[in-house]
C-alpha cells in the first residue's frame, strides 16, 4: 500500500486540511480547554504525541476570542519544528505564512505587525523579554514539549510567571507535552489548571537486540534491520544522533539496494530539505532523522521506528570549561517517544537496536538543561532583564548550588 501524493485545488485543500484537523484528538478537550483559561490564566495540557496539540491548541485559543486583539506565542524548543508547525497551521488557516501566522527563529523572522500568532524558539522569547520585560501585545504564551527541559524554557517560564504576577495579570500561560511531570509543573504554577487528553495511538509492537552490541556502527545494525524487517507497507523513521550518522546511514541502505526513497532530516538542512522528508512519495520512503522527529514534528504514514539509542546530549564540560555535545545513550522516556511515532495511523513496530537488559539500565527521564549546563550566559540574559537576586530568583528546580555559584562568579 504505496501512498500517492494528491494535488487538489486551493479550496478542496484547505477543506481537507480543516476536516482533518477536526478530526484530531485534542478537539475532543476545546470546550474544557477555553474554559480554563477564561477561569484561570495557567494551564498544564498533557496530550500525546500526535494529538494536535501543537497545530490545534494556538488556533482554538485565537478563534475563542482569548487573545484578545494581542498575539499567540508558541514556543519551541528547536528550530526545524518551529518552521513546519508554522507553516503548518497557515497552511490550514488558509493565509499567507509571515502574516496571520508566522515564525521566528534566531536570524530568521518571517512574522510582522498583523501575526496573531507566532511559533519562536525558547532564546527568542528570552531576548524580546530582556527588550520589552512587559511582553506589549503578547496576550498569551504556549510552552510546547516543555517535558525536553531546555534551559531557556525553564527561564523564560520563570519570567513569565514573574512578569505576569508583577504587571501583567492578563497574561495567559499554557504548558504542553506528550509526558509530563504535572505533580511538579502543578506545584509549581498554581493556581492552574490540568487537562490530560486520551489520544489516539495504535499498538506498537517493541523489538530488541538479541545480544549486546560492541563496537558495531549503528548505521550497519539500522540498515540490517531495516533489511530483515520486510515490507508492510508503510514508511519507516529510523533515529541517528547526528547529520555523520545519518549520512553513513543512508549510504548503507542505498548499498544494500534498498528500493524507495532514503531521505535526511536533521537541524542543519535547508528548508527544501527538510520539507522533502516530510512530504508523500509514490515509491516507499525511509527518513533518517536526529531527535527533532522525536515530538513536535510528525511524519505521517510511518510504522516502522528503528532506533539506534543515541542522541546528542547538550552537557558542561568542565575540562574544557563550555558548553558541549555529546552522543549518549537516550532515556527510557525518549524511546517511548520515538517508538510512538510507528502508531500514528496503524498498528506499527519498533526495533530498539539495544537489548532489553540495557534498555532496563538506562535512566527513566533525561535530565533537565539546568541540571548539566553552565549557566552564565543564561544569568547575562536574567540580569538584562532585570532579575537582582539570582540565588532567589524563582527557578522550578534550582541548580546545583556550586554550579550557580560558578557561573556567578
């Protein structure tokens, strides 16, 4: 069952996309959603992956009257998702992307004076706060994947709540993610609200390695796998820590003769790139992708996941003295994530390359940003803004006390 890419007219395309979106799980939780918000001005929205939270929740919130004549901002915690939700969501709206609905990104900005509403990147919002620390003409502020932790999501949260206890009292605050410490995000936030929806996901079926694996290029055992997989009939997502792995990927799977369409998808492509590993294909497609296909961004028509384990972990080095990448092994969480992708419309399949006792090893959740990396240019960005006491500033988790005391210093 090959998908075939349709070509509609401008009004039959829109119409599909509306009804589409109508479709999706979160309209099940709009009316409970908007009273909420006109109830309390926090809100903690857990919905999985696939749910439409991203595309859905800013358009409910604009058509509800709940932005007032102000602007949505969505915030994103990496640049890829934050492109192709926007251009997504105008697409459905059926406007041009840049005015209605825009996006900007750090040397990007496709957005003016008549954005209602606005996907941006966590630093983004950080900077337009130190800029104006009464965010004029925001009305409300969307966290989205605020589980990943980031740590300019964690300080612009923060200012947030401290800008709208302070001066602006309007100001409305939504927390999103698939998986979500809610006890800690509620504790934190109240008064809120909390919204959970069911979803909609179909099995997945998880495999593992049968052995250890030792000293084996990833891109090898990814390309075996997909070879002994077979064909049912779907597209398949395989995850890679970085653009060297993916790369050496594809080109095992061309040199095993695979036939369909093996395409790249990480943060460093330009937008063509990008947009052709998201787009329909006659033939079967295969897209090799870092960990921006984990969350927000969805790849229809996949149900086959292979996942090598591996991510690039922002971390301290202390030998070094910055901030650094390094390839680790992914938490128990993030694999759930990425083997949710395979169950998006039928019954799907993953195939770990780990086995099950390491698998049980690993930790349950990554650690949040403000647990490993340096923080003094995020303190730069605090005192900017205004922020004197940076020991009681109102952190949701504080950091380390010594690596504060560093980065003060």
């Amino acid at each position: 069952m090959h998908k075939t890419q349709l070509r509609w007219s401008e009004n039959s395309a829109t119409l599909e996309l509306l009804n589409s979106s109508l479709s999706l799980p979160i309209y099940l939780l709009r009316q409970r959603i908007i009273d909420s918000l006109r109830s309390f001005s926090r809100l903690v929205l857990q919905a999985p992956t696939g749910s439409g939270k991203s595309t859905q929740v800013p358009q409910i919130l604009l058509d509800a009257g709940l932005a007032g004549n102000g602007q949505i901002i969505i915030l994103q915690p990496r640049r890829l998702p934050t492109r192709m939700l926007a251009a997504r969501v105008a697409q459905e709206r059926n406007v041009d992307l840049g005015k209605e609905v825009g996006y900007q990104i750090r040397l990007d900005n496709v957005s003016d004076s008549s954005t209602r509403i606005r996907f941006v990147t966590e630093g983004v919002l950080l900077r337009q706060m130190v800029g104006d620390p009464g965010l004029k003409g925001v009305s409300v502020l969307i966290f989205d994947e605020f589980h990943e932790r980031h740590l300019y999501g964690d300080i612009a949260l923060a200012r947030a709540i401290d800008i709208q206890r302070s001066i602006r009292p309007d100001l409305k605050i939504v927390l999103m993610s698939a998986t979500l410490d809610t006890a800690l995000l509620e504790s934190y936030l109240k008064p809120c609200n909390v919204l959970t929806s069911e979803g909609r996901t179909f099995p997945v079926d998880i495999d593992y390695l049968k052995r250890e694996v030792i000293d084996e290029p990833a891109w090898e055992l990814a390309a075996d796998a997909l070879a002994q997989a077979g064909d049912d009939g779907g597209d398949v997502l395989i995850f890679m820590p970085g653009a060297y792995e993916i790369a050496r990927t594809i080109e095992e799977i061309k040199r095993s003769g695979f036939d369909g369409v093996v395409l790249p998808l990480h943060g460093d492509l330009s937008p063509r790139a990008q947009d052709a590993a998201v787009a329909t294909y006659d033939q079967r497609k295969v897209v090799v992708s870092t960990n921006v296909a984990e969350t927000s961004l969805t790849i229809d028509g996949v149900t086959l996941v292979i996942d090598a384990g591996l991510a690039k972990i922002a971390k301290y080095d202390p030998h070094r003295g910055i901030n650094t990448l390094i390839t680790e092994r992914i938490s128990r969480a993030s694999a759930d994530q990425r083997a949710g992708r395979a169950g998006r419309t039928a019954p799907g399949r993953c195939i770990r390359l780990w086995s099950e006792r390491d698998h049980l090893g690993r930790r349950a959740q990554d650690l949040p940003e403000i647990k490993r990396l340096d923080l003094a240019e995020v303190l730069l960005n605090l005192k900017a803004s205004g922020v004197v006491d940076l020991e009681s500033f109102h952190w949701i988790e504080p950091p380390d006390p010594k690596s504060l005391r560093r980065a003060i210093e």
